[in-house]
C-alpha cells in the first residue's frame, strides 16, 4: 500500500492537478480548468486515434507472430526451452533505444530489406520503408513482442497434454483437437498478451519519433513535446489523463467480450 501510494497515487494526484491547472510555465494555477481536456481531445484526435490503430495492429501481428512461437517451445522445445525463451527476452539486454535505432539501419533506404524488396517488386523503384506507417508498426511489433510471447509460453506450458491426448483418443482431428481443447485453455495467455502488448504500444513515442515522420506522430509524441519543449504541462497532463481513460475503456470492453472471469476462473 505504501509502495501504491508513493509511486501511483501521488504521482497520478499531482497529474491530475495539474491537468486543471492554468497559466504559463514555470507558474500554474490551479483553477478547475476542464476545458483543458475539450482542447486536449479536439486539438489533437488525429494522434488519438492514429495510436490506436497502430497498437492495435502491431497487437495481432504480435499475436500472429508469437502464438506458434511459443506453441513451438513449449510443446517442441524439450530440453531446450529455457535456451529458447532466453533468446526470445535476449533483446532485453539492450537498451530500447538501440533496439530501435537498429531498426532505422535495417529499413534504411539502401539496406538489404529494401533492396530485396524492390527486386522482389514488392516496392517501386522510389519506394522506401523508412519514415512510413510501416517502419512504425514494425518497431512497435518488435519492441513488446516478447511480451506477447511470455503470457502465450507459461499458458500454453500449464495445459494438460492428457487433455489432447483425450481429445485424439476420441477421434478428433489435430486441428480439432487445437481448436477445442488448446485453444480455450490458453485464452488466458491470449487475454495478459493482449494487455501487455497493446497498453505501453499505444503510449509510445520512440517508435514514431525514430523510424517515422511528424506525419506518423502518436499521442505519446504530442505528450512528450507538450511537457519537455512547449512547457504547457497542463495540457499534457490532460492528454496523458485522456489516453490513460480511453486504455482503460479499451480494457474493459475486450476483457468483457472474453470473459475475463471465466479466464481467471480457468486459468
């Protein structure tokens, strides 16, 4: 409860003041200023909702990506898994920000990526990755994807192979097995990698600051200006309470379309 109190609580109070504040930096007033977040939300909606299709789309090609990896280790992996899994957090071990300035080398307009993909004509002979929606995305996809993978392994690792053993001995398919018994029982991995990967993808800035352009901004950028160049530390505040309600409605209507109850209960 300490630990609450110190680091959230307090820390989200002076936000919240501050977000009702008025005035010009360094002197704020606090002067119930609602209107802050009516200016908040009609200034910058474009960024709003830019950060959720791209969390959202770097989410499902996370998911895409990590549920056969961790199906892989932790049915295939045997004795290797931990070797496995220490690959998969080995990016960890460096700082995020070289992990996406490695991605800028690796989209870079003469790069090998690019340059295979005009051979392939996948590209146009003008075309680039760099600065695009794209190299964003991959970013994003990149830099949470073991935290997709993690919750996937540990659910899919607690099932029960008598299970599926069952399943076949009762003449189900390998698909149909996956489908009724695999599937269901690890939803709630599905549901924590979802979470984990979707709630810091759609506050981050970095991403789009490095790999893209003003145009391919997120609110995370705006947030990040408005407190460190523009100074204006109540409309950041604002924006950071608005981004924090609008996860926060996000959460709870996919934890209710899911049933998180069901998943906590059968996890």
């Amino acid at each position: 409860m300490a630990w609450l109190l110190v680091f959230f609580v307090l820390p989200l109070w002076y936000l919240g003041k501050m977000s009702l504040s008025s005035g010009l930096f360094p002197t704020f007033t606090f002067s119930w200023a609602w209107g802050n977040f009516r200016d908040a939300i009609s200034s910058y909606q474009t960024q709003f909702i830019r950060s959720g299709e791209y969390a959202a789309v770097a989410t499902i090609i996370a998911l895409i990506v990590s549920y056969p990896l961790a199906y892989w280790i932790a049915f295939r992996g045997g004795k290797w898994k931990n070797l496995f899994l220490l690959l998969v957090i080995s990016p960890f071990f460096v700082t995020y920000l070289i992990r996406t300035l490695a991605w800028e080398t690796i989209l870079a307009d003469d790069g090998v990526v690019v340059n295979t993909l005009k051979h392939l004509h996948i590209l146009p002979p003008d075309g680039r990755l760099l600065a695009t929606s794209v190299a964003v995305i991959a970013g994003i996809t990149y830099n949470f994807l073991p935290f997709m993978v993690l919750p996937l392994y540990v659910s899919l690792e607690q099932i029960d192979h008598r299970l599926i053993e069952a399943a076949e001995d009762l003449y189900a398919s390998a698909p149909r097995a996956f489908y009724r018994v695999t599937l269901p029982l690890s939803l709630p991995g599905v549901f924590a990698g979802v979470l984990l990967t979707f709630i810091p993808a759609a506050g981050d800035f970095i991403n789009a600051q490095l790999l893209g352009t003003p145009r391919q901004y997120m609110i995370g950028n705006v947030i990040q200006s408005e407190f460190l160049a523009v100074r204006d530390y109540p409309t950041a505040a604002a924006l950071s309470f608005v981004l924090m309600a609008a996860i926060l409605v996000i959460v709870l209507i996919f934890a209710r379309a899911l049933g998180t109850e069901r998943l906590t209960v059968g996890a």
